[in-house]
C-alpha cells in the first residue's frame, strides 16, 4: 500500500536521527492515512509496526535516562507487536509521549 511505504519512509528517516515514539506512528496513521476509527488506527499502526520491525530493521525499546543511548527490548517482532497490542489494551486509550515504545534503527545517523 502506497501509504503505508510512504509514511515507513518518514519514519525510518525520522529514526535514523532520533527514536521514534509510538504516539508518532498513531499520529501519522490518522494524518496521512486520514483514518479516524479508533480501532481501525490501532490496527494499521500495528501493522505498519511490524513491518518496520520485520522488514526494516527497526529496533523496539526506549530511550536511555540520557537520551543519547538505546535500550532495545530483545523481543522478535512478533513478541514486541503482541506486547504493545497488550500494553496498549492496558492503556485503554491511544498512547501519547512517552508512553509504551519507541523505535530506533542500528544506522542512526547514517543517511
């Protein structure tokens, strides 16, 4: 789906220079995909999450107490769609900053 390429493209560039929150992915799935069904946006974030983890190389975790390092969660990609599907579940609501994940990719700062 050309949406779904071109929004992995923001965020892959985004993570090349610093994480990328959980909250952002929500936000770009509602703004470039124009969805608004709350559980329509949960499912083609966390498909568009997986993908990135599987195909893409991107990294699930957070950030460390600096800033300036990454503390990833060591999971498959399965394990961490179905720990962030669980943690949003928990949240009962979409996460904003800060909350559940962040995403980072090994070529930081390599464009």
């Amino acid at each position: 789906m050309k949406e779904h390429e071109d929004v992995m493209a923001a965020i892959l560039d985004e993570a090349r220079d610093d994480h990328v929150g959980l909250w952002q992915i929500v936000r770009a799935v509602r703004e470039d995909h124009g969805i608004r069904d709350r559980e329509e946006v949960r499912r083609v974030t966390l498909e568009l999450v997986g993908a990135l983890l599987r195909d893409r190389g991107v990294v699930a975790g957070r950030p460390s107490l600096d800033w300036r390092g990454f503390i990833p969660w060591g999971l498959s990609p399965e394990e961490a769609v179905r720990r962030i599907d669980e943690e949003w579940t928990a949240l009962g609501r979409e996460p904003n900053l800060w909350e559940i994940v962040w995403f980072d990719t090994p070529t930081k700062g390599k464009r």
